[in-house]
C-alpha cells in the first residue's frame, strides 16, 4: 500500500468547522473557527463554508419537516410507494442547491 498525502490542515479545518454546524454539533465548530483564522484564512472564505453549511443543515431539517409533516397527516400506514419524491427538487440525488447568496453546495 502507497502513502497517500495527507489533507491540509486548513483542508481538514474547513470540512470539519462545515460538517460541525451541518450537523447542530454542540460546539459549533469554534476551535476549527480559531484555526483557520490564526492560519491566515482570508474571512470571505470561512464565511462561505459557513454559508454552506447553514443551507445544508436548514435544508435538511426542511425536508425532515416536510416527511414528518407527510408522514403525520397520512391516515393509512405508508409505503415505500407513499414515501417517494413527488417533485425533482423533492428527489435530488445529490441534495445540491445554492445559497442564499449563490453560493454552490456541491
């Protein structure tokens, strides 16, 4: 087995600050945050990844809202039928949209 390179750690910083607030982590991302300042990250760039982790975490608790909602106005126990995409949008494999700002997610 080749060693592969490993990821820099502005790299690693960023992905995990994202993933952090993308998933409501307690800590909200605030060491990876002092990283990539003190690493001499220009601002537009956390803020981007911010950015994009916000629409990815809302965007998820939309569409779990929008399942729950579904699931608890159905009168008869659902299937997989009932359960699938009813729009593209709905449906997306890959969940990619854009940012409030434009920014892309994907």
């Amino acid at each position: 087995m080749t060693d592969q390179p490993q990821l820099h750690g502005n790299i690693v910083a960023m992905v995990s600050l994202a993933s952090g607030i993308a998933a409501n982590h307690p800590a909200m991302g605030q060491c990876q945050l002092d990283r990539l300042r003190h690493a001499g990250v220009p601002e537009h760039q956390i803020a981007a990844v911010i950015e994009i982790a916000r629409h990815i975490r809302d965007e998820a608790a939309e569409k779990l809202d929008f399942a729950f909602d579904k699931a608890a106005a159905a009168k008869a126990p659902e299937t997989a039928a009932d359960t699938a995409p009813t729009s593209a949008s709905e449906g997306e494999s890959c969940g990619c949209s854009t940012t409030k700002s434009g920014q892309s997610c994907c």
